[in-house]
C-alpha cells in the first residue's frame, strides 16, 4: 500500500472513532436543553441493543411547602426514600423548583439502594454522589428542573431508592408532593453521603424536590404513566408498604406471564381535577389539561397512559355539573397523547354514595360521564373501575371490602381490585384509535 493511501485510511479510521466516541457521550449525558425541561428526548443516540432509559417511579409537583418561603429547607439533608418499579444497571433523578420564584442550588446530591423497606440506612457499597453536567452541584431557576448524570447502580425490581439534596442556602418555596404515603428523613446539615441513618432523626410524609427516577434497563420496554386524583395517589392506602393501585399494577407487570415489560410512573395528585387549577400561581394542584405535558409526555420513555380523572370536578366547589365539559376535557388530553402516537387507556369514574358530598344530582353527572365513557368516544380502551369496585346489591356505593370508611377512596383490597381489573394488553397497542 503506498504511504500516501496508508495515512488517508488511517485518518479516516481516527475520524471514525472520534464520531462513534462523540455519539456514545452524547447518548449517555443528554443535553442541556434535555435537562432544563426535566426530561430527556426518548430519541436517544444510545444503541438499542445494550438497553434504553427508563422511567421507574416519579411523581407529580403539587404545590409549595407551606411556611417555606423565605427559608426553604436550607442547611437540611433530605433523604427522599422512593419505590422503584422496574430495575436496571445506571439511575438517574430528576430534580424540580416549580413552585420557587428563586433559584434553587442543590451542591450535593447522591443515591443508594435502602438497606430495609423505608430505611434511611444505604445498602453497603451502594452510595454515589450525583453530578449534574459533570459538576457536584447544580442551580435550578424557579419554574425548572434539572437531571443529573447517570450513575451505575445495580437497582433491582421494587427497590426501596435513597435520594438524599443538601441546599445550603434560602431557596424559596419548596416544591413538593404532600400525601406521599412514604415516609421519608431529614438531617441538619450536609449528611448526604452518609450511609448510616443515624443523623436522619426527622421524619416526613413528604418528597421534595425529587420528581422522576429513570434506569438503564435492557429489560424494560418504556413505561405507562397514570395520571390521576387521590385515588392514583393511594391517599387511603397503608403507608409505606406500597399499596397503591399502580404499584399492585407494577407488580402485574414484572410477574405475570405475557405482561409488557413496564415501569409505572404515578402521576396521581389528591384533589386534582380535568379542568381546574387550584390557587396561587404558579397554581398549586394543576390541572389534568394543564400538568398533562409535564406530568405525563415529558416522562422518560412513556409508552402508554391511563387517565383517572374527573370525580373532584364534579365534588369539589364550584361543582362542575355538565358532564359534557368534563368528558371534552378528557378528549383533549386523549388528542394530545395521540400527537404523540400514544394509545390511552381511560377510567369510569367510582361511586361516592354515602360521602359526605353525595348528592342524586352529582352522581348523575358521573352517571353520564360513564356512559359516554363505555360507549368508547372518549379513550382508546376503557377500564371498568366503577364495575370493579361497586357493591352489587347497592351499585351506588363502594362494596364494602373496598371502601377505606370515607366511602369516596378504596382500601387496599380496592386498590388491588382496580390493578386485576386493566386488561394488560391494553397497554400494549402502539397506534392510536379512531375515536
């Protein structure tokens, strides 16, 4: 080969590595636009065959802490202790400051696997700190979110997770989500790192701060995000023992043979209605319309959603009475997964007799809103929630092994009947519907 040819080949061979070395990077590390939004493109330059990002468990910004406005949690290690659905080789977290008018800067963060269900003690050899951009600290402008590196983590299925931020400084109003049914710690100072607990004497109901884990699997095929009110955020189910309805649903998932390989991704928010925003502004509880981007689109890998929603316009104040108005809404949400060639899955709504806002008036609305439901003009498939959980001698109420005792939220029989009652191959349509 003359010397001329051997150097052009050897240069174009250089060329080759650098672009091959510059798409792995590129892949694994996102990009700044990906991390301002909180969510990484599911277009990913990471090669197929060694697996994809996932997301595992999030959860929905609802509000602003109460009494954190001038201080936020500063000088305060929070451990957020979450439940993984699905498991994989790497983690990455999702950080908001959606309810702040300051910036918030978080200058350590880390994650381990718990060493016991809801323990604030690191499994050994499992902590790692997070970086952001390859740096150890990171700041969040108010209304966005951040998303660290990736760490290589071994998670396993239904992992208990530790994500511990320390923020030295006054943040602002705290971004949080209330009716965790977790509890999870805090400790004074900067105990990021620390794999004991023992510092961790503060507990809480609450995750802050923490709104989306994601893992590397090569298992998973996506994941299903469920939008919802108090019912999808299990308000009534035992706290810390995970019995929620999407996590009885994650558990189908990983075990029954045929299931898709999905993670579960609940997006539930107590009160939370179809076309209402709750107070303040930045709203506190936003509504279904107005969080369905954020909340259910923007999610890592989402591949299918279930919406549950509709029960809080009709009782809470001001009452929305025209079920017609209620079931638009609901469409337009079902249009904007379609944009995305996503297939929903919708949920009648359950019965409320005997609650304290009962009335013949209010039911009949949910009546109608079933009916139009089940005639299948509004989602690409239904599931019967209001049949799996009704009394048959009195379809007006919960029966009773379902009814936690409010008579509007399920116990956790109910909510392990709401799981049995999807039909799992629901979730594995790719087309949308002609509705």
């Amino acid at each position: 080969m003359p010397r001329r040819t051997g150097y052009t080949v050897l240069a174009a061979l250089a060329a080759v590595v650098i672009l091959v070395s510059t798409a792995i990077f590129v892949g694994v590390g996102g990009d700044e636009d990906d991390m301002d939004t909180g969510a990484r493109t599911r277009g990913s330059a990471d090669p197929a065959s060694s697996g994809s990002w996932v997301g595992t468990w999030s959860t929905s910004a609802a509000a602003a802490e109460p009494r954190t406005t001038l201080r936020g949690m500063s000088g305060m290690s929070i451990r957020n202790v979450i439940r993984a659905s699905v498991g994989g080789s790497s983690a990455r977290i999702q950080l908001s400051n959606f309810y702040s008018a300051r910036p918030l800067r978080i200058t350590h963060a880390s994650v381990a696997l718990a060493a016991a269900p809801s323990n604030p003690t690191a499994a050994a050899g499992t902590m790692h700190r997070l970086t952001f951009g390859n740096r150890s600290w990171v700041t969040i402008p108010p209304g966005k979110a951040a998303t660290s590196d990736p760490v290589r983590l071994n998670v396993p299925d239904a992992a208990d997770l530790l994500v511990t931020t320390y923020a030295p400084e006054a943040s602002g109003s705290v971004t949080y989500h209330p009716h965790a049914r977790q509890t999870s710690y805090m400790a004074r100072g900067d105990r990021t790192e620390d794999t004991a607990g023992a510092a961790y004497t503060e507990q809480s109901p609450y995750w802050r701060y923490l709104t989306g884990v994601d893992v590397w699997s090569k298992e998973a095929q996506g994941s299903v995000a469920v939008i919802g009110d108090s019912i999808t955020d299990g308000i009534t189910s035992t706290a810390g023992a995970n019995r929620r309805w999407t996590d009885f649903l994650a558990e189908r998932l990983r075990t029954e043979p045929g299931a898709p390989r999905l993670g579960v991704l609940n997006q539930g928010i107590s009160g939370n209605r179809v076309l209402s925003d709750g107070t303040q502004y930045p709203p506190n509880n936003p509504s279904g319309l107005s969080r369905f981007h954020r909340d259910v689109l923007s999610r890592t890998g989402v591949k299918a959603v279930i919406i549950e929603l509709g029960i809080n316009d009709i009782l809470r104040i001001p009452h929305q009475t025209d079920p017609n108005k209620i079931v638009a809404g609901l469409k337009r949400m079902t249009e904007q997964a379609h944009a995305r060639g996503l297939r929903v899955v919708g949920a009648t709504l359950t019965p409320f007799y005997g609650h304290r806002g009962y009335t013949p008036r209010l039911d009949a609305v949910r009546e109608q809103i079933n009916a139009q439901i089940r005639a299948g003009k509004v989602f690409d498939e239904v599931v019967d929630f209001d049949k799996a959980l009704r009394d048959p001698v009195s379809p007006l109420r919960l029966r009773p092994t379902f009814d936690s005792g409010d008579h509007l939220h399920p116990s956790d029989a109910g909510y392990r009947a709401m799981a049995r009652a999807l039909n799992l191959d629901h979730l594995k349509g790719t087309a949308a519907a002609e509705l």
